[in-house]
C-alpha cells in the first residue's frame, strides 16, 4: 500500500506507517499535477489537510485510490459522499486536535479580555512615549471567571471548549440544533476527576440573551448561523470567538456591530474570504486574528498522524481479508 500525505503527516504517523509496511510519499504535489502524480506513483490513499480538494474529478481520474484521509475534523474541501459512493473509504481525525482549537479559543478570550491583541500592536509603537496613556486605555479589562460562556456547537471542539470554561468558574451553556446531553470530565494533575453533565439548548434567541463571552464551534454551513438578527440579540460588550469555519458568522454585520460598540471584540481564526482575508477585518483594531491556527500545534499534529495511520492500518486488514475471500 502507497500513501501520499500531500499536505504532511506528523512523525508518529509516519513511524507508524512504516512500521505496518506501508510507503509513505511525503510529498508537495500542485493540485494541478496531483492526478498525474497519483497515479504514476500507483497512489492507494490520499492524505490532506485543508489545502489539497479532493473533488469529483479528481476521485475519477485516479482509480488506484481506495482511502481519502483528512488530517482534521471539516471534510469541506473532500467530496465526501461522491467518494463513498465510487467505493472508497474516507476517514478523518474529528477528536485530534479538539484540545488544540479550544485552547486557540481561550487564549483569544484572554487576548481580547486583557486588550493583549492590541497592545501588543501599540507597544513597540507607543510604548516608550505614550506608556502612560496605553495603561489606561487598557483599563477596563474583565476577568473570565463568573462569566457567562455561550458555546454553539457539542462535539469534541465544544466539549472541550465547555471543559476549559468550566475549570475557569464560567457559567457555561450549549446550543445545538438537536438537544443533547454529554457527560463531561475534568482531570486534574493528581488523578482526582470531577464529573458534569451537560445539556445544550436549542433556542437561540434564549441562548444568547446574557451571554458574555461566545464560541462558535460548528462544522461549515450553508448560511449564516450569526448574523444581523442574532447580533441584535445579544447582551451589550460580548466578546466573539469563531475557530469553526468562515461562513458561519456574517464578518461585515459582526463589523458594524463592532463600530456600534454592541460587541467589544471579536476574534477570527477563520474567514469568509480565506485565504485572503477582507482588509477591514486585518485593519479592525477591535480584532484579535490568527491565520487558520486552531488545531495547529505539535501536539495535535503528533496526535492527527498517529490517528490517521492507525486507521490506515485497519482498513490495510479489511481490504487484505477481502481480498483473501474472493
């Protein structure tokens, strides 16, 4: 079996592979010469991140492919069910890096809470002549604890989201399409676990009445799930933090309602327009941006490759035994 990371695989992945036999080409390919190189290489799985599309035309033009693998939870930029239905397998690693993005999204709840985003810009500007005019501009930072968090979206994202907020002492609520009920647990350093159980809600102009600080923690969607009407609904100096998918908040209406003061901050790891970004979201000093960083960390990277190569290796079997029977 051949596998292509096209956009990388970590080094536990890699080890794992090698050790179940299994060639691994760690390779760049355009997505223009992608077909070609599939298939002059003889190509049995596809592994990417959100950079490579795998769509329809490219699932027809290599037929050596038997596993489409997506290091990550969205499966946005694969034909998904386009691939199943031509027979192949398509896997992806939806828990990996849940504990990476849900840090991503405290540490813009601090940033944007303590106006770190923005001094951090001021400083080596301002810092040595106007010292004292940037301390109190920045004085009217909050304290997460006792606040209430709004988190949309119950899978591992959220989960952990929920977890972190907890640990914090926020007062913590779920919205989602469905209800559902999750039992959480909180590890600490010395075994000790505490226990939750948690129930998300699904009205949404209930869920966002008092809110104080709000994650948005869904797969893509066809439209907006925050826009104008929703904006309007929440409490007065709500901070924003979207890590989820660009196309789930409406960037120009968030805008507006920043000018307004309606929300004091907001956060985006993610764009409409990625991966070129609006400039009035990169010039928005209300703004705390990172360039699609969520689950990019060491730790989920080692965590995303050891998972996908483990899946790789059971499906090896299955195919290995079907074939034996036929």
């Amino acid at each position: 079996m051949i596998v292509l990371a096209n956009d990388g695989i970590s080094k536990a992945g890699e080890e794992a592979l090698q050790e179940a036999g299994i060639e691994l080409l760690e390779a760049k390919v355009s997505q223009e010469q992608l077909a070609n190189f599939i298939n002059e290489n003889k190509v049995d799985v596809l592994l990417v991140r959100s950079a490579t599309k795998v769509r329809q035309d490219l699932i027809d033009e290599c037929p050596s492919l038997k596993i489409i693998g997506r290091g990550g939870v969205g499966m946005d930029n694969i034909d998904v069910e386009y691939a199943i239905e031509k027979g192949l397998y398509v896997i992806n690693t939806p828990k990996a890096s849940s504990r990476s993005v849900a840090e991503m999204v405290f540490a813009h709840f601090f940033a944007l809470a303590r106006f770190l985003h923005e001094s951090n810009r001021l400083m080596p500007l301002e810092g040595e002549s106007h010292f004292k005019a940037l301390k109190k501009s920045f004085s009217s930072a909050i304290e997460l604890q006792g606040k209430n968090l709004g988190v949309i979206g119950f899978g591992g994202i959220g989960q952990e989201v929920v977890k972190m907020g907890i640990s914090l002492g926020m007062k913590v609520k779920v919205l989602t399409r469905n209800p559902k009920t999750e039992t959480l647990f909180l590890e600490y350093f010395d075994g000790q676990k505490m226990q939750f159980e948690i129930t998300s809600e699904t009205d949404m102009n209930n869920f966002l009445q008092d809110l104080n600080f709000l994650s948005i923690n869904t797969p893509a969607t066809e439209n907006y799930i925050i826009d104008k009407e929703q904006f309007e609904k929440m409490k007065d100096g709500i901070y924003i933090v979207n890590t989820a998918r660009g196309g789930v908040i409406n960037e120009v209406s968030m805008l507006n309602f920043i000018e307004s003061g309606k929300i004091a901050g907001a956060a985006l790891d993610v764009f409409e327009s990625e991966p070129a970004p609006e400039l009035a979201l990169l010039m928005n000093p209300n703004l705390s941006l990172t360039p699609h960083l969520g689950g990019n960390t060491l730790d989920a990277q080692e965590k995303i490759g050891r998972e996908l190569a483990e899946q790789i290796i059971e499906i090896k079997k299955k195919l290995h035994l079907t074939n034996a029977n036929i």
